[in-house]
C-alpha cells in the first residue's frame, strides 16, 4: 500500500516537520487514526430523523386521547426547547450534534405549524402561505447560526410553496405548468445564491445553493415529458441541463455535479426510448445497456476526480 510515512519521518528527522504534526500525519499515513466523521453526521441525522418519525406515530395514534391543542403546545414547546438549546451553545465550544438539534427544532416548528393549519385552518383557501412562512423562518434562523441544514430545509419549504411536489408518477401525471414552476424555484435559488454571494463572500451556503438548483431544474425538464408532444424538448432541455451541470461540477472539481448529470441524463434518455421503441424486450435491453454504461461511468468520473484531488 503506498504511503508516504517514511518521507514524514525523513523530513521530522532533519527538522523540516514539526515532531507533533510529524506525528499525527504519520499515524494518519499508516491509517492508525481513521475519521469517523462522516459517520458520526450520518448516525445524527438518523438519529434525528427517528425523532420526527416517532412524533408523526405518536400524534396519529393518541390524537384523540392527547387532544389537538396539547398536541400543537408540545410541539411548538419542543421546537422552542430546541432553539434555546443552539441560541444558548452558539457562542460556545460547537460540537457535531448542535446543528442537528437546530435541525430537530426547525423540523419540529414545520410540524406544529402543519398541524395547527390542518387543524384550524386559520389562513383558509390561502393555506399555502404557511409554506412561505416557515421558508422565511427557516431562512433566518439558517443565517442566525449559519447552518446548511437549515437553508436546505427553507429552500424546500420555497419549492412546496410554488407548489412543486416529488411524486412517483410525476412523468404522467404532471403538466408542463410544474416544469415551469421548478424553473423558476431553481431561478429563485440561483437569485438568492448571487446575493448572497455578493454580500458575503465568505459564505458557506454557496454549494446548498447550487446542489438545489441543479436536482429542482432537471427534475422540473423531467416532468415535462409528461406532455406526449414536448418529450422530445423536455429530453433535450435535460441534457442540456445536464451538460451545464457536468461543465460546472468539471470547472469548480465538485464530482456530485457530474454524478447528477449521468444520472438525470440516462433518465431522459432512457424515457424518451422507452415512448418512441414501444417493444418491451427492446426496451428492457436498452435500459440494462444505459445503466451498464452509466456505472461504467460514474466510476471512471470518481477516478477521474480522486487523480484531481491528489494533484
């Protein structure tokens, strides 16, 4: 296995490299020490995740014993517990499970103020405005504390608001009128973006930026092929899309952007065959070689990214 601990003791032992960093990135070298970072983020959004789905089931199966309002009141408490938990840890020592428990809280406020509008109805026929709401709610407390997850969670609450819904069928049961709507909510991400960008450089929510825009784009030219008449349009709007993402992710070396265009790009591919071939064991040959060819590529775009990032 290559490794490049005898060039770290070599230049500890003429001087060149501190002895504690030598150290360190030795041990690193001979994989003594292994992050477990990514784990650790994966297990706590788990974790967070849970919670939410144990509320969902606890408040369906005892709304007739909690009642509505106790249920809206432990909600809204809930949240609140949770905000004062991060208000209070922001400008102290941060460790890995405070974001998460900002994500609790901002998940918890989207609940109670779900429910109490399904319960109620305060805003009427204009319910979605509570979407828009929470999208700005969400949206303060992301840059209060600076946390992606947050913005993500604002940004989705965007896409809800402009009526834009993930569904399984989506390619027969959705007209161009959502290809529209997801347009303009990738416009709106991208608008946001440059501001922001603009009024603070240093900023981290750059990538939550783009990353949305990029799925809710070719998502949205993907629902177009819903319309018999625009399959051909709404195919080539998603290559097009998909060539814009590649050529972004190539130039700023973010390998997802790449990942997402092979993706979004066989799908396009593949459903527009799908109508025009019409022979179903040509159909499953053809979806069996795309996919084949799509792995084949992924892998070489990973390798091609690994030999980027160690040059």
């Amino acid at each position: 296995m290559f490794s490049l601990a005898p060039e770290l003791e070599k230049l500890r032992d003429d001087g060149l490299l501190d002895p504690a960093a030598a150290t360190h990135l030795i041990a690193v070298e001979r994989r003594e020490i292994v992050s477990v970072y990514a784990e650790l983020r994966f297990l706590t959004w788990a974790g967070v995740m849970l919670i939410i789905s144990g509320v969902s089931v606890l408040v369906a199966r005892h709304i007739d014993e909690i009642g509505p309002l106790a249920i809206a009141a432990g909600l809204g408490i809930a949240a609140l517990v949770c905000y004062a938990w991060a208000e209070w840890k922001r400008t102290r020592r941060v460790s890995l499970v405070d974001d998460f428990i900002l994500l609790l809280a901002s998940l918890l406020l989207s609940a109670a103020v779900g429910y109490i509008e399904g319960q109620w109805h305060l805003l009427g026929s204009g319910w979605p405005r509570h979407l828009l709401v929470l999208a700005v709610v969400h949206g303060v407390v992301a840059y209060r504390f600076e946390s992606r997850l947050v913005l993500s969670l604002s940004l989705s609450s965007l896409a809800s608001y402009l009526g834009i819904e993930r569904r399984g069928d989506f390619l027969y049961a959705v007209s161009v009128e959502m290809t529209v709507r997801a347009l303009v909510c990738a416009g709106i991400c991208l608008a946001w973006r440059a501001i922001d960008l603009r009024g603070r450089p240093q900023t981290t929510f750059t990538p939550v930026f783009e990353h949305f825009a990029a799925n809710i784009a070719m998502w949205g030219t993907l629902c177009m092929m819903g319309e018999a008449n625009l399959r051909v349009v709404a195919c080539l709007a998603t290559l097009g899309l998909a060539a814009l993402s590649a050529w972004h992710g190539l130039r700023t070396r973010q390998e997802m952007f790449v990942i997402y265009a092979w993706i979004y790009g066989v799908i396009a591919v593949d459903v527009l065959m799908a109508v025009m071939i019409r022979e179903p064991v040509v159909i499953s040959l053809f979806v069996i070689v795309s996919s084949i060819a799509a792995i084949v590529a992924l892998f070489v775009t990973h390798a091609r990214f690994k030999e980027l990032s160690s040059s």
